[in-house]
C-alpha cells in the first residue's frame, strides 16, 4: 500500500497530519528486506503517479513515518533501517510556492478556499498578482475541480475555523465577511445522528443547524440541496438555518455540501462543510464554510491577571473594600 503525501494522510480517530505543499508519495510496503533504498514517486497532476524513484537510505529498510523534522511546515519522510539500526530522513524542499494563496494575502485558508468555490461557481474572477495562473492550486495550467480539492486537502488540518460571506443585501450576514477560529471564538458543535449543530460566542454570536435526510443515520459526504428553514424542513430532504446577532431568516432555501467528516468510535471527530442561504427567497445568499477538527488543542484566551495598567478603576471610597 502506498501513502499519498500530496494531501492528508487520515490517521485512527480522524487525526490528520497535513503533507505542505509535497506532490510525492513513498510507499510504507516496499522499502527491501535485502536492499538499502525505499520507493517514492512523484504525482504527475492527474491523480496518477510519475515513475518510481528509489531513495538511499540504511541497510535494511522497513518502515516509513511522515513528520516535519525540520520545522518547516513540510513533512518529511523518516525511513527506519532494520539492518543498520539507524534512521535516514528524506528532507522535503519542495514547495508549491503561493499557487494557494488564491486571493494573494500571503496565507492560504479557508478565504482561498471560499474564493476558489465562488470563482468555480461562475460567482467571482480570479484576479491574483502573486502568481501567474490565480487558482491552479495543483500547477496543471487548468483551474477547476481538482484544484478546489487539493486546496481542501492542503487546509484540511490547519486549526478550526468558521468563514462566512454575505452578499451586499444578505440579511443575516449585512454583506461582511466574518472568520472566526477556536483561538478567538468558543466553537461548540454538537453531532447527533444526521445533526450537526454549532454555536460561535465570541466578538459575535452565531448558531448554526444542518439536518441531512432521516434516511441517514448520520452525517454522510454528498450535497443536499432544495433545503429549507430548520426545523421546519422536510425531513426526507433534510434543513439548514444560519443565523445570530439577532438576525435570522423566517423562511430561507439552501443547500450544503458535507466535504469530508470522520467519526471516531462512534463520536463525530472532524468535518468539512460549506452552505448557502438565501433569506425569504431573495437573491443575496450567505456562504459558509467550516473546517471542525476535535483535535484542534486551541481556545479563546481567558482574563488577564493582573488587570493591565490603563484600564479604568473605580474612584476611591466608590466600591465596597473587596471591591464586589
């Protein structure tokens, strides 16, 4: 069996190391019990592989771990020498350079991501200045579906997050663009069979509700569309409803597509969702994407202790002695 590193490798319980930016893939069963090399292969752009290229490492290889050793935000392959009970790393250096960095922010995100989808969507233009060909994410020169997945694919592990774009007229978005991650938001979800219910408390409150059809037993990948207000939904297609900071639809059409989720044990691990809807049935939608990953250890700081200088204080005598 061989590894594709040139996007996520899914571990037990849905924990995900990402492969930055390396188009390669090394293979964890061929490395010779009498040889001194382990087998990797580039990726040829096509979903396909370039011919075999073997690696020098230790007497004896047998086993392959993907880690970055460097800190350099790239995984690089470890190969264990039996024979020679010795370690070689293969540094990766390989880099896609800014072709995911869609809208030239010198990030690549979830806003690459959405941007992307718009411009698949016939919604947007590209117009990038960071690189020759704005969207070819997988460098083949052609800008379509494969690109918006291998964008999926280099952010699927990056920390937890929530962007919204709301169309100038939107209601419930009132035509902003919102990112929110676990870092400045406290991110709740709740996963219930086919439900997947979200809460955002933060600099802004936001709830979000996805029913897929009760013909599922629980959140499945596909696309659910003709949706209309949740609860209200018919509950053999299945609803939607985004709402908060006192607005809310009282009735919408949608649809959300469920990129990837993963369960451990039973228990909802990791999700990636994107959504739209249009309030009262006018024009301008809300879209949404969400990137959930129960691993991700970050949280919103809490109080500063002690109070920093500055802030304001009551007046002397103004306040009982235990300042309560």
């Amino acid at each position: 069996m061989s590894r594709s590193l040139s996007g996520k490798l899914t571990l037990k319980c849905g924990l995900a190391i990402l492969v930055q930016a390396l188009p390669f893939a090394i293979s964890d069963a061929t490395p010779r019990d009498t040889g001194n090399s382990a087998s990797g292969f580039w990726a040829a752009g096509d979903g396909s592989f370039a011919p075999t290229v073997d690696h020098e490492a230790g007497s004896t290889p047998t086993s392959v771990l993907a880690v970055d050793m460097d800190a350099s935000e790239s995984i690089d392959p470890v190969v264990g020498n039996r024979g020679s009970n010795s370690v070689s790393i293969l540094r990766n250096i390989s880099s896609i350079g800014s072709a995911g960095d869609v809208n030239c922010d010198d990030a690549i995100d979830l806003l690459d991501l959405v941007l992307l989808g718009n411009h698949l969507d016939g919604l947007t233009a590209l117009v990038g200045t960071c690189n020759d060909n704005p969207g070819d994410v997988n460098l083949d020169s052609l800008v379509n579906e494969a690109d918006y997945t291998y964008l999926l694919d280099l952010i699927s592990t990056i920390p937890t997050s929530i962007s919204l774009q709301s169309d100038p007229g939107d209601y419930v978005g009132q035509g902003g663009v919102y990112l929110y991650t676990q870092a400045n938001t406290l991110i709740t979800v709740t996963a219930s069979g086919g439900y997947l219910g979200l809460s955002l408390s933060g600099d802004a409150w936001w709830y979000g509700d996805f029913q897929v059809p009760d013909s599922l037993s629980q959140l499945a990948p596909g696309t659910y569309s003709n949706l209309t207000r949740f609860p209200f939904h018919d509950p053999a297609a299945g609803g939607l409803s985004w709402y908060g900071e006192g607005r809310g639809c009282n009735t919408l059409t949608g649809s959300f597509v469920i990129d990837r989720v993963v369960y451990c044990n039973g228990q909802l691990s990791l999700i990636d969702l994107h959504f739209e809807q249009h309030c009262e049935g006018s024009a301008p939608a809300l879209r949404g994407t969400i990137h959930w990953d129960i691993n991700d250890p970050a949280t919103p700081p809490g109080p500063v202790v002690p109070i920093p200088p500055g802030h304001w204080q009551p007046a002397p005598g103004s306040a009982p002695a235990l300042g309560k």
